[in-house]
C-alpha cells in the first residue's frame, strides 16, 4: 500500500505503516493539522496498529506536531497498538526531552531498528 497525501508519504512494509514527512520544517498550522488528521486516519484504519514516523529530513517542528503525535500514540495505545519515532536528529531528541515527551514515544536511530523493536513486541489486544 502506498498513499502519499501532499506532506507525507505513507507505506506499508513487515506490517508496519511507515510515515515519512515530505518538508523539513514543519511549523505550518494548517500542514499540521493535515498531518494529525492523516496520522488519526492511520491510528483508526491500521489493521495491525504498528506505526513508525520516520523524521530522516525533519529539521524543526512546532509545539502543534507535538500534540499530533501525542493524540496519535493515545489513539493507537488504546486501540492496543504501538507508535516508534526513528531517525530522530540530535536537535529535534533536545525538543522532545525538554518537553518530557521522550518518555512517552519509543524512538529508534534508524528505520530498521523500529521495525525490528515493533515486530518483537506485538500490540497487547
């Protein structure tokens, strides 16, 4: 399955949608809110809640990104699914440990790391 709405690419490998983003800022509200509601689309749909945001070209986001991520790994938590951040730059790691947000996603160096973590642990149902 391949999807790919204006801001992100979507793809399907190992039974794990992969999400890539397109920009390397993502500051814009109405890109943001877009994002959160293809990422809550995902969370609902995915048959095996297994989702992996690759953040490769992200070099800044906004405090409204956050909250997308943060609803997105609620929905997919209580669905009994699993959300992983991969490639996470040192800059971005910085946002997400002042924010104490760090604790609440998985994050991963690499894309294949994600994969290997996730099909390790399948979701609790």
């Amino acid at each position: 399955m391949t999807h790919s709405p204006s801001a992100l690419h979507i793809r399907e490998t190992e039974g794990t949608t992969i999400v890539t983003f397109r920009d390397r800022i993502l500051l814009d509200t109405s890109e943001i809110r877009h994002i959160e509601s293809e990422l809550v689309r995902l969370a609902m749909e995915t048959p095996h809640h297994r989702l992996i945001i690759d953040f490769n070209q992200v070099q800044a986001i906004s405090s409204q990104l956050l909250g997308a991520l943060v609803h997105t790994t609620e929905i997919l938590q209580q669905r009994g699914g699993r959300l992983a951040l991969c490639h996470v730059h040192a800059k971005l790691q910085e946002i997400f440990a002042i924010t104490k947000l760090g604790r609440m996603f998985e994050l991963y160096p690499d894309l294949n790391q994600g994969l290997a973590a996730l099909k390790r642990m399948e979701p609790s149902r």
